[in-house]
C-alpha cells in the first residue's frame, strides 16, 4: 500500500507540474525534498544507499554523496548496503520522511560490526550580511569521549570553545564572520590535548558547512581529522596540520645498489635491486628527492620533486633500465576496510611494457572478462579494493591475450594490504616476477 500511494503521489506531482500549457500559467517543478549521506565508518567498505527504490549513489569511508532530489512528504526506507560473500547486504537501515526544501543528512558512524545512522534535518538558511554558518559532527569512533571546537581566525589562541560535542552527535548551527584566515581546532574535552588543526583556511559569505571529525589513517600518530561537507560532496583543509610519509624502492634491476637523499641528506643507501626501505615521517610539502649511485654522490640517477600530502602515506621508486629511469611517486592507503583486500598492482618492468592484469577467479580465463586493470603502463600503479579469496593473477600485452606474467595462484585475505611489484629480473630483461609484500591487521 506505501508503495502505490509513492507511485499516485509522484503521478499527481508530475501531473500538476505538466500543466500549464494556457497563457497566463507559468509551469512549476515538482516539489521536492534533499538528501544526502556521508560514510564516517572507519572500518567500512564502500556502501551503496537506497532510498526506497531510489539509487542515491555510492559513498567511500570520508566521502559524502551530493544532494539528490526525492520525493518528499513520504515516508521511505534508507537503507546502506554494501558487498558481503559476492551478495548485496543491508547494514543498516532507517525510516526517513523529508519535508519539501528540506535538507537531510545521513551520517553513517560508529563500525560494521555497530553502525549508527545520525540524522539532521535543515530548512534553508537566510545569512545576515557577512555570515557563514557551520554544524560539527563528532563521528571519530577513535575520540571516545567529547570533543571542543575551537574556531578563530589568523594565530590566535584558541579561546573559548564555539561548543562541545559528545561522541557519535551533531551540533546546533553557528554564525560566524566569514574570513580568509579562519583556524579551526579539535580538542579533546578530557584532557586539553589537541586532536587535529586546520591550519588557515577561508569561507564565503552565506555558505553553511557541515565539519565531520573522523577517523585518521595517516602518518604521525594522530587519531582524527576534519573533512568539509558540502552539498556537492566533501574536501579537505587545505593547510591542516599533519605530516606526511614517505618510504623508498629500488626497481632498476640492472644496477647494484643504488642510494636516496631527501632535501640533501642521505634518507636511504645501498638499497639492492627490490629493496623497499620502512616509511619515514616528514613536513608535508614539496621536497626535493635524488637517487645516485650507491656510495656516490655525484653520480646522480634522477633528481626532482616530490610532493608529500598532508595525512598521506607515500611510495617513491626509482625504476627503469640502462640510461633510461625515473621516480615514480604514488600515495598508499594503509586503512582496512572490513570485506575486502586493498591490492595495489604496480609496473615496474620495462620488459613487459604496458599491460592488461587480470585476478581470475575458478573459471574465469584473460578471454572472457575484461582486465582487472588494463593498460598499465611501466612505470605505473593502480590500487583497489577485491573481496577476499583465492585469484590467479595473470599479465597480459595490453588489449590481447598474449600473457607476459602467470597465472600464479595468490591468496587475498579480508582486511589485508598487499602490493604487488612486476619487475624485471636482476640485471634486466625477462621473464617478468613478481614480488608480493602482505601486510596483515596488527592483532
């Protein structure tokens, strides 16, 4: 019965809006309400929304949906589903009816294993002059206890908190001046200490933002950090306060051993061919990164720069063979997500050139499904996320099946990363290997 009176409802909304075609009658579109999720899950995979029958999109950890049009005044299922054992499973679900020019948010907390969904329903906001407007979120399940926003602007101290939210909870609206050297802390309640900085960043006159405190998967320690919800979708602070990191490899199989300096110091030497050195913290930014000759200096390889993101972690190769190399920079995602394996598939093998890689599973062969990545050059890397199991990994020339790697048998565990080099031989040349580094969950 809900549903037949959805379809007469849309059917009547859509049937007044058609009207109009007499002089005099200005056509109107149908009313509508405004929904949108955020994923804030920190051990999820990527999750599909359903609003009833309605596709609203497809959101990752630390990523919003934009605003969709549905059909308000009805109450309707939201419903967030995701990929367990190759079946579409719900994880949660609400009911959820939306005014018309309502805005609703859904923001999905808490873990896989205990998922929450928080709801803010919102009217249009009319800005007096110079105003922006802001809500927090505190959906970080790593800050158990409350947490004080602190907004100022320029290098003054933080002041009075602007308020304090509890765990897995959203907070009123605040007016503010909107400024080009806002500075935005999160400090934890209990103890004072600073849990994550903005740096200087700016906002416009009548805009409301939505600031939701996650989970942190980068280097440097920290436990949270701030994403910027907008109604397209979420971003970053562009000079928040976090380090970078960054760990090296030598993928030229035909010299010894080769060394690296970072901004002229010595960071990493006398890596053989398929050393991978641990991961180094440093300022984010750019820096300038140099591969020689082991135990020569002067006998410089490549030089150039590298650019470290704030909050990521980084890989930096040096590749190639004979005369003829490069760095080959890449960031790496260190967070596990509950369901599925992160594989990172790098090309580091000038024999075998631009290719197609396939993970294969029981019956599958390089001419019946399409490349799990395809032409990947070399130098090059992709990453992604596969659901757990047995695969027979295969390597291809790109777009034929001419296989230049495999099939090897490997085995993705749930919540595992793993990267899988391609190179060379040592000394250069074929057949092509491949080196697999796992890194497991730490129990």
């Amino acid at each position: 019965m809900r549903h037949l009176l959805a379809v007469c409802t849309l059917f009547f909304l859509f049937s007044i809006s058609g009207c109009g075609s007499e002089d005099g009658f200005t056509p109107q579109p149908a009313p509508s309400g405004q929904l949108r999720v955020v994923n804030a899950i920190p051990d999820s995979p990527g999750f599909s929304i359903n609003f009833e029958n309605q596709g609203v999109g497809f959101v990752d950890f630390g990523d919003s949906t934009p605003f969709v049009a549905v059909l308000p005044e009805v109450t309707r299922s939201l419903r967030v589903l995701y990929i367990s054992n190759s079946q579409q499973t719900t994880l949660v679900q609400t009911e959820l009816r939306i005014g018309i020019n309502r805005f609703a948010t859904a923001v999905i907390t808490g873990t896989m294993a205990n998922p929450q969904i928080l709801l803010l329903d919102e009217a249009p906001v009319e800005f007096e002059t110079g105003k922006a407007g802001v809500r927090f979120v505190h959906a970080a399940s790593s800050v158990s206890g409350s947490v004080d926003f602190h907004l100022t602007t320029g290098d003054d101290p933080p002041g009075v908190a602007i308020t304090t939210v509890p765990a897995n909870s959203i907070s009123e609206f605040f007016l503010f001046d909107a400024a080009e050297d806002l500075h935005l802390r999160a400090i934890a309640s209990a103890d004072s200490s600073t849990l994550w900085d903005s740096g200087v960043f700016a906002t416009s006159a009548a805009t409301g933002s939505l600031f939701v405190l996650l989970d942190y998967f980068g280097p440097g320690g920290g436990s949270a950090r701030m994403i910027a919800v907008s109604s397209a979708g979420s971003l970053g602070f562009p000079s928040e306060v976090l380090p970078a990191a960054v760990h090296f490899l030598n993928m030229i199989p035909d010299r010894t051993a080769i060394d690296f300096y970072l901004d002229d110091v010595l960071i990493a030497e006398d890596l053989l061919f398929g050393d991978i050195t641990d991961f180094t913290v440093l300022t984010a930014g750019d820096h300038t990164v140099r591969s020689t000759t082991a135990n020569d200096a002067t006998d410089v390889i490549v030089e150039n720069t590298f650019t470290g993101g704030a909050g990521t972690f980084n890989s930096l190769a040096a590749t190639g063979i004979g005369t003829t190399n490069s760095h080959l920079a890449g960031t790496e995602d260190r967070r596990r997500a509950l369901g599925s394996a992160t594989v990172s598939i790098k090309n580091f093998s000038p024999e075998a050139g631009l290719i197609d890689a396939f993970l294969l599973s029981s019956g599958q062969t390089v001419t019946n499904i399409r490349p799990t990545v395809d032409n990947l050059v070399s130098p090059g890397a992709r990453r992604l996320k596969v659901l757990p199991g047995t695969y027979d990994v295969v390597l291809t020339e790109a777009a034929n099946s001419t296989i230049v790697f495999g099939p090897s048998s490997t085995t993705f565990e749930d919540s595992h990363l793993y990267q899988l080099y391609f190179t060379d031989v040592d000394g250069g040349g074929g057949p092509v290997q491949l080196i697999l580094r796992e890194d497991p969950p730490v129990q």
